[in-house]
C-alpha cells in the first residue's frame, strides 16, 4: 500500500549549502493523458561541506491516481517512473509497476 522512496544528497562543495530535493511521477502508460510529470514531494535539506543525507519520502495509491474524463479520481494498473532532480534536470529515475 506504501512504497518508501530513499534518496541521498551529498553537499560537494565547500560551503554551507541547501537543496530542495524534488520527487516527480510520471504515469508512464495512462488511458488519457494526466500531467506528463508531477511534482509528489518535495523536501529542503541544509548540508555542511562534504555532507550526506537520507531524504525519505512515502509514495501512496492516491499519489498514482487522476482525474478521469468523467471527473473521477481513478487509479490505473500498470508502469510508473519516479524521479528526482528538478525541471532543468533528471538526477536519477527509477520505474515500477503497480497492480491490484
């Protein structure tokens, strides 16, 4: 029913530095064609120089769903993406398949 999404952040620089990590979904095959990719989640982190962090976020059913044609949320079977980074550029991307 829940899928958790680990994704870590590594502060490269030499200086103090924050980041909002950004989680997006993509429907990957849709009866009708939904927002081709959604921002779920997002979270800022603060990092030291030369810092990691484990940035946890929990995807839902409801997250998978869409308003149909007929104004109904539905949810559809089949293959998702998740990915991380931000509009400008795809950090890391990881597809999955959901069924009832």
């Amino acid at each position: 029913d829940t899928l958790k999404v680990s994704v870590k952040v590594t502060n490269i620089g030499d200086r103090v530095g924050k980041e909002v990590i950004q989680l997006y979904l993509r429907d990957d095959i849709a009866c009708l064609d939904p927002d081709f990719e959604r921002l779920i989640r997002f979270q800022k982190v603060e990092l030291k120089p030369g810092e990691s962090k484990h940035v946890d976020f929990l995807i839902t059913k409801n997250d998978l769903s869409f308003i149909s044609a007929d104004n109904i949320r539905i949810t559809e079977e089949g293959s998702f993406t998740l990915m991380t980074g931000d509009r400008m550029k795809v950090v890391m991307s990881v597809n999955f398949e959901y069924f009832e």
